[in-house]
C-alpha cells in the first residue's frame, strides 16, 4: 500500500521478478488504476527508466480522498497494489530526519516512507481513529432501525451509498445525518440487507504529543534489526553491570513508554450501540 497526500502526484514503483532476480518483462506493461467500486481513474504503458525489471507509472494528482487500486499487467504476471489518498501525514520526513539524526545515506528516502506508512498503520489499530482525513469504503448491513454503526469514528462526511447495487441520489445521501462518532441516521430507517457506504473519516492533524511519539516509534522502526539486543530477550545487561528489563510489546502497545503514553491518551473507546 501506498499513501500519498490529496493534490499531490503519485510516482508508483513495481518490480518484476523471475524467482528473486529482477527480470524485464517481454513488451510493455500496461497500468489500470481503478476506485474500489471499479470506476476508471487513468490508465496507461509504465515507464522503464533502467533498473532491471522495474517499471514506473505516474497517477495524476487526485483532489478527492479515496482508495484506488492499482493494476499491473506484463508478461511475467500481474501485480495489485493500493494507493490512498489522503488528507496529509503524522509527521514530514525532513523534521523526522532532523529530530532523530536520521542520514539519507543510512536511511534512503523510500525506506523512510515505507517505515513512516508502518507506523500510521499500527498508530491507527492500536488508538481506534485516524488521525489525518481518510476514505472508507465499506460493507454494513441495514436492519430497518434509523441509526447505522459505521466501522470509523471521527466520520467527516458521506459520500455515497449503495442499496442491493443501486446508488442513492446525492439528495438522498444529503439527507442522512451523520454522526461523528460513527453513527449515520436516517429518519426512516436503512433498508434491510447489505449496504455499501463511501465516507471520509480522521481528525484535520495530529494532537502534537501523538506526533512526537510517531516520530519515536519511526525511529525505533528503522533501528529495528541494529539495536544489538537479541529478538527473543526481556531483560538486559550494560557493559557497567546493571540490568535492565525490557518492555515488551502485544497487540495494543509498541514496548516504548513514552509512545505507549501517548497512544493511551488519544484512544477512544470502539463502543456501539443496543
């Protein structure tokens, strides 16, 4: 998956292999990028700039927050890959760089990118919410009652809904009322059955603690595989004699204090409704 922000281009990137070679394919390799309901977005013939086997595409910028998927189709196969649009970052690489004397020359640009989307992810299960606009296309089920659970909170807006494969009219995606806390209300109850609903979720930026610990998870991410302490351990002994004990992460918390903090403090409660 790719991220990249609304109003800026996407310069995408696939390689093809044989085995663990990069191989060029035979002929061109054509591009879809498609939206998750299959609308065409922009099409075209990759270009190969020189590296064995990897191919470029660029996506025009996008104005609206979504999700498109990306389809690459040569002779050595086909490859899917997904690019979000959305609203902005945690945090600009440049000030990651600066605060944690990350160097290009041991941290390329594309390896930061990689580790700052692994952390967006990870802040994003682990809080409950979003902390950037994002797009969410999903499948609820309607049961007649006026009030709908949605799989996001901090909901923005509504863009679209989809009854038993026929679209709603912008008027009468207009008149649902749309909780922020998730819940979309419709004065005369959702249809029965399977919905799809298209909406926008996420606070305009980051609370600035939040920011400042996903720049610390970064640069334990990157530091991961350097660090000298064994994978499997809990505790640790200096060079002086002192032991130290490891925090240790689950599901819910990275093993940094001050990250785990700052995540417990902007995390909601993912409750529902009787």
């Amino acid at each position: 998956m790719t991220r990249v922000q609304r109003g800026v281009p996407a310069q995408l990137t696939r390689t093809f292999y044989v085995g663990e070679t990069p191989t060029d394919v035979m002929g061109d390799v054509t591009v879809t990028v498609t939206r998750l309901d299959g609308t065409a977005v922009v099409s075209g013939t990759a270009a190969h700039p020189g590296p064995a086997g990897q191919y470029t595409f660029a996506v025009p910028a996008q104005m609206q927050l979504d999700a498109l998927v990306v389809n690459w189709s040569g002779s050595l196969g086909r490859y899917r890959d997904l690019l979000e649009i959305v609203g902005g970052h945690y945090f600009d690489l440049a000030e990651a760089r600066q605060e944690h004397g990350l160097s290009l020359a041991q941290h390329p640009t594309e390896k930061l990118i990689r580790k700052r989307l692994e952390v967006e992810v990870e802040c994003e299960r682990i809080c409950g919410q979003a902390f950037v606009p994002r797009f969410e296309r999903a499948e609820v089920r309607g049961d007649g009652r006026a009030a709908l659970l949605l799989p996001r909170v901090q909901v923005r807006a509504l863009r679209a809904v989809t009854v038993a494969g026929t679209a709603w009219s912008p008027a009468d995606v207009a008149a649902v009322d749309v909780d922020p806390s998730g819940v979309l209300h419709h004065r005369v109850g959702w249809p029965a059955g399977r919905l799809v609903v298209e909406y926008e979720h996420g606070m305009d930026m980051p609370p600035e603690d939040l920011r400042t610990a996903a720049m610390l998870r970064l640069r334990s991410r990157v530091h991961l595989t350097t660090s000298g302490v064994p994978d499997r351990a809990i505790s640790w002994s200096a060079a002086d004699g002192g032991t130290y004990r490891i925090a240790l992460p689950t599901g819910e918390k990275t093993g940094i204090p001050e990250v785990d903090a700052a995540y417990e403090g902007n995390t909601i409660d993912m409750g529902g409704f009787a």
